[in-house]
C-alpha cells in the first residue's frame, strides 16, 4: 500500500439559470469564488491543483451547500491543464 499521488486539477462550475444570487458559495469557499454586486459568483477560471486539499474541501462545501444545486466540481487532467497555459 503506497501513497497516491493527486494529480490533476478542479474547477468550479455554477449553472447560472439555476443560481438564485444569494452568494452562499462565497461563504463556503471565499478562496475561489467571489461574488458580483448582485451576489452572483465570480468563479476563478484558472483550475486549482487537486494536491490543494483545502481548496478542494472548501469546493465539495460549497456543492453540498448550494441550495439550488447550481454548483458542480470539473475535473481537469495535468494534461489539460498544461495545455491551458
Ligand atoms: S450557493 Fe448556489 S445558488 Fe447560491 S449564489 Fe452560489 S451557485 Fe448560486
């Protein structure tokens, strides 16, 4: 039984036809979502490492919290991401 390594990267992704604009995800997760002057949240588009265990748990809250379920986490590959930059 080894370590595994988290490769790879997440994004955050919000449907807007179902976000009501409260801002609940930024209180979940103020490190990766901002919200605009109507409460509607400002995602970073750039994806954060999978390593970043924190981020990420701050992200699967604000999934679970979102109470019209407009959140989803995208996973991207090493690959995709450096294809990215
Ligand atoms: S918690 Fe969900 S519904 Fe509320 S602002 Fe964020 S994405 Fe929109």
């Amino acid at each position: 039984m080894g370590v595994r390594r988290r490769s790879g990267g997440f994004v955050l992704k919000v449907n807007p036809i179902l976000c009501d604009g409260f801002g609940h995800c930024h209180e979940l997760a103020p490190e990766l979502v901002q919200v605009d002057e109507w409460g509607y949240p400002i995602i970073r588009s750039e994806p954060t490492a999978l390593s970043d265990l924190a981020s990420y748990e701050s992200a699967r809250y604000a999934v679970r919290g979102c109470p019209r379920q407009a959140l989803r986490i995208e996973r991207i590959s090493d690959d995709a991401r450096s294809a990215r930059r």
